[in-house]
C-alpha cells in the first residue's frame, strides 16, 4: 500500500429536508458558528458575523471560495472540495463534517449541514446556503451518523464514488451502483460477510487488516481514513487503488453497522505510473541517443538543461547559467547560423533545427544537431523555446565515410568501360554512370527519373525495348537477368554488350534497387566471327598441307629407297617453317625476306658474308609461302651440296622485286664463284619443286638455268596470286 492525498471529486451524502429538520432541533444545544450563502457562479460566498470573523481580511468584503478552502484542516481539503462541488451540481439537502483551522491555531470538528438551490427548472445550481456547527467534543458516530436509507442510496448512487454498508454482524446490507464495478466478479455480495469479499479482492496482510478496521469502528465507534491501497487484486490481477474512509452508522432497524465509502484512484495511480514510466523511459532514450533537453525562458533569457544536455558539452556537472556554457562552447564558425535559426523561429513562432559543432575543454570537437519549438502565450507572444541537442559526430563521420565511398565508388565507375545504372524496385533509372551516358550521347535528365526499358540505348528496336522490360520484370521477382543484347549509342553506332540485370535486397528481405551493367563485347563478337573463318581456313589450309606432303613424299620416293627418310624430313622440315612463319604472322601473311632467312638458316654463319638478301618488303599470302618456300629450300639444299655453297669461295644471291606497272613480283637466286656447274642428266623431285609446283601454285613463270658460273632461277608472277607489297 502507498499514502496518498485525498481524491478529488469526493461527493458526500446528501440527506432529506425532514431529516435536516430533526437533526436542527437536536442540535439547538450545541454551538452554531453561523451560516452562509454562496453565488455558484462567482464563488463568492457571504458570511454570517461570526464566520466572518474565519478571515480577518475579508470582514467587510464578500470571501471567495478559494480562501474557504484554505481554511480547512490540509488533511480534509480535497475531500471536502470534492464534496461541495458535487453539491454544487446536483440540487437538493447536504450534510458532511470535517476540521477547520482558526487563526489563533485552534482546530475544530464541525457539522456543514446546507442546502443546493436550483436555480431553474433545469435543475442547475444557482447558490448553496448552509450552517457550520460545532461537535468537537461531540462523540464520533452519535446521532449526526443516523441516516434514512432510501434518501442515503439515492443520492449516493448518482455520485461518482462507491459506497456500501455493512451491518452489526458485517454482513453486507447495502451497495450503490459505483461499488458494484468494483465487486462485479462476486457474486451474491448482499448478505455475504466482509471478511469472505475483502479476501476475494485482495491478498494477505491487507484483506485481513481492513476487516479488523471494519470490527474496531463498529465496536468503538472510532472512524477511520485509510492509507489508499495500491496493489494488484487478487482476483483481477490487475495493478487498482483506491482511497477509502470507514464511519460508524445507525442503520434504520436502530442497529449499528459500518459505512464505507471509496473512490478509484485506479486510474490516477496508473497515469502517475506511467508518466514516471515514460519520464524514465525518456531519460534512457536520452541516454541511449546521446540526446539532452533545454528551455530558454525567452523573458528572462536564462536556459535551464538536463545532466545529458550538459554531459554533450563536456561538462557533466555544469551548475550555472547554460546560456553561457552554450555560446561559449559552440563553434565560433556555427554560431551566426545557430543564432539565426533561433531568431527566426522565434519571429515565426515556427519550430528550427540546425547542426552546429561545439568545443570541449580539451579542444576535442563534437557535432550536435539542436532541435527546437517556440511556446506562446494566450494572446501569442512567444515566452518559452524548448528543444533537445543530440550528438550525432559518429553519424557524421559516418556520413563522411559514406558521401567519400560514393565519391570512390562513382570515380571507378566512371573510369570503368562498363555501362553501370540503378533502378528503383519500380524499374525507374535513378543513376546511371558517365560511360554509359558518354556512349548515347546523353546526359542524366535524358533517362534518369524514366523507366528504363523507355531509355533512348532500347528504343530503337520494339522487340529489344520489350526483352528489355521483361528482363525488369523478372529481376524484380528476384531472379537475375544476362544476356547479349545490341544497344543504340550516339549516331546511331550500334554495339553487342554483355548485359546483367540483378536485384539488390535488404536484411529483411525487401527489394531495395535493380542494378544494371553491360560491357561492350562488339570486339568479342568480331573476333568469334573471325575465328569461325580462321577455322575454315585452317581447315583448308590443312588439306592443302595434307596434299602438298602426299606429292613430296610421292616424289622422294621415285629416288633412292636408300635415303628417302633424310630426305623427306628435311623437306617436311622446310615446309615446317614456311608454315611457323605463317602461324606467328599477326597478318595472316609472311614476309618475303623472312621466309628466305628460315629456309637459308643451316647457311647462318655465311648469311653475311657469303649470302646476300635484297628486295622490299612483300607480304606472300598462305599458299604462295608454302610455295616459294619449298624452292628456296631446294636451291639452297643443293648449293650446299653441288652448287656456290659447297665450296669455301662460293655466293648466293636472292633478290626480288615488284615492278608497279605490270604489278609482277620477280624473284631471282644467282650463284657465282661455286664450282663449275654441270647440268643434271635427269631431272629429280627438287627439280619438280623448284620449277613445276611453283609455276603450278602461282600460275608463275619460272625458269631454273645451270650456267657454268652459276646456277641462275627466276621466278615472276602476278601480285595477286601470291600477295600485295
């Protein structure tokens, strides 16, 4: 249980004019102070001569209610408040008894017996009338406590407060319709004893030592004003508080019996629970969000703050003035706009917020963000700001981290060769990266804030502008889109890119954006069409290989079966490197002078000396390499057996030319110094190579002439059969 004041609201029975009449008359011994009349509607009262002399101040001037009111015991003016206001509103007799305190300290009981006057039909309260009397020294519970119950219940029951009656053997006799809420759940109380109910409403100690305060005032006499109890009911579970008074009655059978009556402070108590709740409840919010609260008292401009406000500026323990810690602590660069936000709001009775920086003592800087309102008065002067500052440096630097991470990531991005955008879950282009804007042609206020699939890169084709919108569509239900699509840039330049269209969801499972990107992949494209050619030519290639290798192997094999191996390889060899050169050609052709070099490369230490290379540079196609190739193996296979280069004085030259007008490649091999040359008596597979195959291969006309001084070959043929310069 927890003390409390007396409720307000406390409405007392209201007797009937005959019984009014009996009590006068049994009162006419004891001392009246006087009466009163009281206007509802000022609450002005006046006083007889004797009452008057309660206040004096007022001795010749009538007395308001609220200076009665002070005049009673502290311990009974609530209730008592509670009791004329309910009088005040429903016409009719009134009887009640409290304390009042005189100025020279002494304090009375006395009996207020009056009556509420209507003041029309309407049953409204024009004015009360009424008389004190003194019963100090009259016993408690004597005849004043004697009540007629049909008038007693019906005025009780329309009053805001429980109220029931126990009897001699405190049984339940009687209960008015606000006591039965509280009751509802038991059943069949009148007759039951106090004890059984109390123990159903409430656990032990309390139920027990309320049923021996029922036993004392009816055997006594002695009334009681309980502490309020404040506790959960035993049957409802449920925190409930009420503020209750037990008095001594005669009941009408002339039988004493206890009357008790309560009011539900319940939702009081609760309110006050809650708003201590809430009030620690925002302390820990503060706490929790680094967050102190202010007030300027724009009258007197001093500004009070809470521990946390002071905490934020460093100085926890502040007890001053927190307008000077305020603008001493701000930063001196923050406090025009600081106080300009502050101005204004105050100007437009508007409420401000503005961030600001403030300096600790040891120079640290922390920033906070102060939100605040004006207050007025009735007539709409401003008087009061209140506000809270929080400390949001972590949030900040977080910001910086963020805003320096975008900048990054936006850099790369841009500095990337790939086309990068953002979408809303709506499929909308929020964001879109240089390159790609760059390769329409565009800038952002062409697509950004349009469906995507509307953007120009798609319009061009209907069937790409719907693969386009599906491809949102799917992504948008969590499945991720790639694929090759060709987009329309600048001019109409159209290129094949690598797309990829994949969802983006937060930690609760959400959809928070679609992101887009592409690479160009033209240039993937080409070279998959080209290797889809150079396939085919190798594979012609090939077989000419394969046909070229048949008719040297056919004819080394017309010689001797002695040395058809040696043979064979060397020129398998040959055509060997013809072929290298051709596969380590970026250009898908050999170079004249380089296909000479391989074929003469067992002669390298005499290349200088004794070898001599000449002519412009001449690109051989595929065949023609193969071709001229395999003849300058043979010619120089056979210097080097019979010819210049089997001897130690002997010289080769290989010249060649193009003649622009005839459009002719010619080239010639000279040896000089050699042995003297004796033509062959029959004519050999090198032979076959250096003359028919080559004029075959090239549609060239070829010539192969044994001078004594040297053998003389000479080849000419038409740029396009073996290649342009």
């Amino acid at each position: 249980m927890v003390n409390s004041t007396q409720p307000s609201g406390f409405n007392g029975p209201k007797p009937t004019d005959a019984v009014l009449q009996r009590k006068s008359l049994g009162l006419m011994h004891r001392q009246i102070f006087g009466s009163y009349d009281v206007d509802v509607q000022s609450g002005l009262s006046v006083w007889s001569p004797r009452l008057r002399k309660m206040f004096p101040a007022h001795s010749n001037q009538p007395v308001s209610m609220d200076e009665v009111h002070r005049t009673i015991h502290p311990d009974d003016r609530d209730w008592v408040t509670a009791r004329m206001q309910s009088a005040m509103r429903s016409p009719g007799p009134y009887e009640f008894t409290y304390r009042i305190a005189l100025p020279d300290g002494q304090v009375l009981r006395v009996r207020d017996v009056g009556t509420a006057h209507p003041a029309s039909a309407a049953g409204q309260v024009r004015r009360i009338t009424g008389t004190l009397t003194d019963i100090t020294h009259e016993p408690e519970g004597g005849i004043g406590r004697k009540l007629s119950n049909d008038s007693f219940w019906q005025i009780i029951d329309a009053a805001p407060i429980g109220a029931y009656a126990v009897d001699s053997r405190l049984r339940m006799v009687r209960i008015n319709r606000t006591a039965f809420a509280t009751f509802a759940e038991i059943d069949n109380l009148l007759g039951r004893h106090i004890d059984e109910i109390l123990h159903i409403l409430w656990d032990e100690p309390f139920a027990s030592e309320a049923v021996a305060r029922f036993r004392r005032t009816l055997e006594t006499g002695e009334p009681y004003d309980a502490d309020p109890v404040i506790g959960y009911r035993a049957d409802r579970k449920v925190l409930e508080a009420y503020d209750w008074n037990i008095e001594r009655i005669e009941l009408e059978d002339g039988q004493p019996g206890v009357l008790c009556y309560f009011y539900d402070l319940t939702e009081r108590v609760r309110n006050e629970q809650e708003t201590k709740e809430q009030q620690r409840r925002l302390s820990l919010a503060h706490d929790a969000a680094r967050m102190g609260a202010w007030e300027v008292d724009l009258l007197t401009d001093e500004v009070q703050g809470s521990p946390q406000l002071f905490a934020l500026f460093g100085e926890p323990d502040f007890d001053g003035n927190a307008n000077d810690l305020w603008r001493r602590a701000i930063h001196p660069d923050d406090r025009p706009a600081v106080k300009a936000a502050f101005q204004d709001a105050v100007v437009n009775k508007s409420a401000f917020s503005v961030d600001f920086r403030v300096v600790l003592q040891g120079g640290a800087i922390r920033h906070l963000a102060t939100r605040g309102e004006v207050l007025c008065d009735a007539d709409g002067t401003p008087v009061k700001v209140i506000g809270v500052d929080q400390d949001i440096t972590d949030r900040k630097a977080v910001e910086l981290a963020l805003r320096e991470s975008e900048e990054q990531m936006r850099t790369v991005i841009n500095h990337t060769i790939a086309f990068v955008g953002v979408l809303d879950p709506d499929g909308v282009l929020r964001e879109c990266s240089q390159p790609a804007l760059d390769f329409g042609g565009l800038t952002k206020s062409d697509v950004v804030g349009k469906p995507f699939w509307d953007a120009y890169w798609w319009t061009y084709d209907t069937a790409i502008r719907e693969k386009c919108r599906d491809a949102v569509s799917k992504a948008r239900s969590g499945q991720t889109q790639r694929f090759d699509v060709v987009v329309r840039g600048r001019n109409d330049r159209f290129i094949t890119i690598d797309f990829l269209l994949a969802p983006v969801f937060g930690a609760t499972g959400e959809l928070r954006m679609l992101v887009a990107s592409g690479f160009d992949i033209s240039d993937r494209e080409e070279a998959r069409a080209r290797e889809k050619l150079l396939m085919s030519e190798i594979n012609h290639r090939t077989k000419n290989i394969l046909t070229l290798v048949h008719a040297v192997a056919r004819q080394t094999a017309r010689g001797s079966s002695e040395d058809f191996i040696p043979r064979f390889e060397t020129r398998l060899m040959a055509l060997a490197k013809a072929q290298d050169l051709l596969f380590e050609s970026a250009t898908d052709g050999v170079d004249l002078r380089s296909l000479a070099e391989s074929q003469l490369a067992h002669f390298l230490d005499r290349m200088e000396t004794r070898i001599s290379l000449a002519g412009p540079p001449v690109s051989l196609a595929p065949h023609a390499a193969q071709a001229i190739g395999m003849a300058l193996h043979e010619l120089s296979t056979n210097a080097g057996k019979y010819g210049a280069l089997s001897s130690d004085r002997g010289h080769v030259e290989v010249a060649w030319s193009v003649q622009p007008d005839h459009d002719t490649l010619e080239i010639v091999w000279v040896e000089r110094d050699g042995p003297p040359v004796v033509p062959p008596t029959s004519r050999g597979f090198g032979s076959t190579v250096i003359n028919q195959m080559t004029q075959s291969a090239l549609d060239a006309e070829v010539s192969l002439e044994y001078r004594p001084e040297g053998v003389r070959w000479t080849l000419a043929c038409n740029m396009s059969k073996v290649g342009k310069a």
